[in-house]
C-alpha cells in the first residue's frame, strides 16, 4: 500500500527526476492485479452462476491484457523515435514514467469497481452497462493524465522534445489501444448470449471502420 | 552481426554523424553490415505485413507471407540502385566534394534508419494485419507507415549531408581555423568537448555552408526517390494479398501507385 500510495502522489521530490519508488517489473505487476480487479467486476454483469462465471474470468484477463499489449506493440516504434530524436539517454525515465501512469490508471480503475458493481445492481439493461464502463475507463484515463504530467513533466522540462514523443506515444497507443479494445470484445457479456472469450465475428470490421460508418449516419445519414 | 546492429544504434542515436566523428573522415557505417541489416529489417517487416494474407477466410496464404518478407528489402535496394547512378553524377557536376563512396554510405545509412523505423512499426501492423480483414484498411495503414519512414529517413540524409558538406567547405576554405560545433558557438577540435546540447539525427545544424545548389540536388533526389519507389512498389505488388485474388508473384502491369491509393481511400469511406 506504501508503494500505491507513492505511485497516486506522483514524482513529489522536484530534484528528482522521476521519483518512482517501484520497479518497473512492479508497475507490470500492478497493471495486472489491479487491472485484473476491475476486469472481474466489470464481467459480473450477468452474474456468477453457472457459465456466466466464465465471463468474470474472462474479463479479468482481458483488462489488463487491453493495457499491457498495447504498451508492447507500441514501445519499438517508440524506441527508434526517441533515439532518432536524440532523447535516447532518457528512455529509461520515459519507459517508467509511462508505466507509472498504467498502473495508476488501473489502481483509479479498481477504485471506481464499486461504482459499477452498484451500477449493475441497480439495472438490467445491457447497453447503460456497457455505457458506464465506458464512462468510467474514460474517466480514469482522464485523471491518470494528471500522473503523466507529474511523472513526464522534468523529462519535457529537461529538454521540449519530450513534449513530442509524448504526444506521439499517446497517438499510437490510442490507435492501438481502441483496435484492440474492439478485438477483445465482449468485456461486459450480453446476459442473453453465452459468455465468449471473442466473438465470432471479431475479424468482420475493424474498430476505425465502425466509428467512421456511425459517424457518417450520424452526420449524413443512410 | 552485433557489431552491425551497433552501427545501426550509432547511426540513430547520432554517435556516427556528430562533427566530432565526421571530422575524423568519412560518415562511419560498414557498407556490407548495413545492406545486410537492411535486408533482415525488410524481411521483419515484410513479415508483419504479409500476415495479413494468413488470416483469409479461404485459408491462410504461406506463399504471399514469404513474397512480402523477399520484396520489401528488395523493394528498397532496387529503388537504391536506381536512382543512385544519377544521383553521384549531378552531385558531382554541381562541384559537390562528395566522393562515390561517400555518397554510398549516405545513402546506405539514411536507407537502414528508414528500415529501422519501417520494422520498429512491424509489430503495429502486425497486429492490424491479424485483428482486421479490411484490405483497403491495410493498404493505406502500410502506406502511411512507409510514408513516415521514408520522411524520417530523407531528413536524416538531409541533416547529415549538410554536416558533411559543412564540415568539407570549412576546411577546403581555411584549414587552420578552427571549426565551430553544431550551435555555431563553441570552436571544435578533434580533443575538445561541445558544449552545448547534443543535436539529433533529424536536427539541422546551424551556420550550415552548405552550397545551394548540392542540397537542391539532394532535395530533387529524394523526390524522385519517392516517386520511384512509390512506382517499384506498385510494380512488384502485391505485398500485402487482396483477400479476393489468388495468389501471384506478381500482377499484371495497369494503373499505378497513387491511383491504387486513390481507389482503396475510396473504398474505406
């Protein structure tokens, strides 16, 4: 809990570049439990008994899994920018300070379980579900950028170019991230379909081809 | 091969095209190591990117997996070897004193950090490649990673090139002066120690003596590098597999680049 704490508080020590208590193996260990802790509230929509089960499982694995695979398959692209830039030097601090602000993304997430499990037990409907944890990723990701700033903040100050790479990371990571959010459906479960670790039509569309066909009806309609 | 992929780290940290290391001669790269790393860096990505043909729901296609991996390295050493020959001669009739080899590990160097960018995206486009089944999707997705890599490439040819040329004109001119670093400021010698912060690759240099007319040929040779290469890629398609088409080494000659670029933006939207 000493090492949560520190995490939420953010670099406190200005002198110190980047004063991340944890390890980086121990930030990856935090994504994957609290992470995982909301994953299973968030799967318990349709309750525990017989297959639904399944689903608790199910988005337990798949929450953190959301997180720790888009931080992969960004980080090479990352890499070669951030040498090319010449910011290689830095790349370490940068490294933790992005895995920083994940863990504490998921430690706001497993507090915000709460919220939805009174959610789900005040309503039924599938959709408001799926809305409310919408609203609740987004609002977490919304207050871990308070933690990005405090963490990559001395890197920007040290040298401006950070402020780009910051922002690229943030562009690929979303791009990736909202792909594979759409690839790892259900997360919640349909109560009217059996629990899926994907659903079958997973590879019909991607996730960028559904926002542009809803925001073309919603703009110019059929 | 370590010593290679460390070359290669030199080359994008900045280590081999600072003043201090083009001081000492020739741009540092081992030509044979680079065009080898070149090659394995292509066939990365050409790997990511022909995984696209392993998800078709005709079965998976093994062959244009192995046609992507053989002709993206090609793709690039082909438009190398095109567009290198009027490049040396119109950087030497401009008075350029950049010599063949020179001129060669320019480009071999600017070509391996394209790839090494290209292939550092291999791993996005991979997945892109097993988690959709949109094919004009792919194209541009593979299109606007070739794109940022082919520009991150030609500004590292560009800064460079103005280091080297800097360098050249300021001993050609007074030899016994000193030259000054990257920030115009502190006076350089093969001991000392610049002061100021350390430029990148993609940074320019400032009080650059670059002759106008050498960087015009340059800047006209990474046109036509990219329209070259634009072209080739489109004559040795396909890389990526339409999903509706068997598969082929090669397709028959019609249409072009930018009007297949054209039709799949269509298509998407």
């Amino acid at each position: 809990m000493p090492q949560i704490d520190r995490l939420l508080r953010g670099g406190s020590n200005a002198d110190d570049p980047i004063s991340i208590s944890a390890s980086f193996w121990h930030l990856v260990v935090c994504v994957v439990v609290f992470g995982g802790s909301y994953g299973l509230v968030m799967g318990a929509f349709s309750g525990f008994t017989g297959d639904h089960g399944l689903q608790l499982l199910f988005s337990c694995i798949k929450a953190p899994l959301l997180l720790l695979f888009s931080f992969v398959v960004s980080l090479p692209s990352f890499f070669v920018l951030n040498s090319l830039c010449g910011l290689r030097r830095d790349f370490g601090e940068a490294l933790k300070a992005l895995a920083a602000t994940q863990a504490g993304l998921t430690v706001i997430l497993a507090s915000f379980a709460p919220f939805t499990a009174v959610w789900y037990l005040s309503s039924d409907n599938y959709q408001s579900a799926v809305a409310f944890n919408g609203v609740m990723f987004a609002a977490a990701s919304v207050s871990s950028q308070f933690l990005l700033r405090r963490y990559y903040g001395p890197l920007i100050r040290r040298d401006s170019r950070h402020r780009w790479m910051l922002t690229g990371w943030l562009v690929v990571y979303c791009f990736v991230g909202i792909q594979l959010a759409w690839v790892l459906r259900p997360f919640i479960g349909d109560p009217s379909s059996p629990p899926q670790f994907l659903r079958s039509d997973v590879f019909r569309e991607n996730a960028y081809e559904v926002v542009f066909r809803l925001a073309c009806h919603m703009l110019i309609g059929n | 091969m370590l010593d290679w992929f460390r070359s290669l780290d030199r080359l994008l940290r900045g280590e081999a095209t600072d003043t201090k290391t083009l001081l000492r001669g020739d741009i540092d790269v081992p030509l044979p190591g680079m065009t080898v790393l070149i090659i394995l860096l292509g066939v990365t990505y050409g790997l990511c990117m022909g995984a696209f043909a392993l998800m078709r729901t005709a079965g998976p296609a093994y062959m244009q997996v192995s046609a992507s991996m053989a002709k993206v390295p090609f793709l690039f050493l082909l438009t190398l070897i095109i567009t290198f020959p009027s490049l040396y001669v119109f950087n030497a009739l401009v008075g350029s004193r950049l010599r063949f080899l020179s001129v060669l590990r320019l480009l071999i160097a600017a070509t391996s950090v394209t790839l090494a960018v290209l292939a550092s995206f291999g791993p996005i486009v991979a997945f892109f490649s097993v988690s959709t089944t949109s094919y004009p999707f792919m194209v541009l997705l593979n299109v606007a990673m070739f794109s940022v890599a082919g520009l991150l490439g030609m500004g590292f040819l560009l800064q460079t090139l103005h280091r080297m040329s800097r360098i050249d004109e300021a001993i050609r001119r007074r030899p016994v002066e000193p030259i000054f670093d990257e920030t115009g400021g502190t006076p350089l010698t093969a001991t000392s120690e610049p002061v100021a912060r350390e430029l990148s690759p993609l940074e320019m240099p400032s009080g650059q003596l670059l002759g106008g007319h050498v960087k015009t040929v340059f800047r006209c040779w990474m046109i036509v590098f990219a329209l070259v290469g634009s072209q080739m890629s489109w004559v040795l398609r396909p890389f990526i597999g339409n999903p509706d088409e068997p598969f082929t080494w090669f397709r028959s000659r019609q249409s072009n680049f930018f009007e297949a670029v054209w039709h799949a933006m269509i298509n998407l939207f």
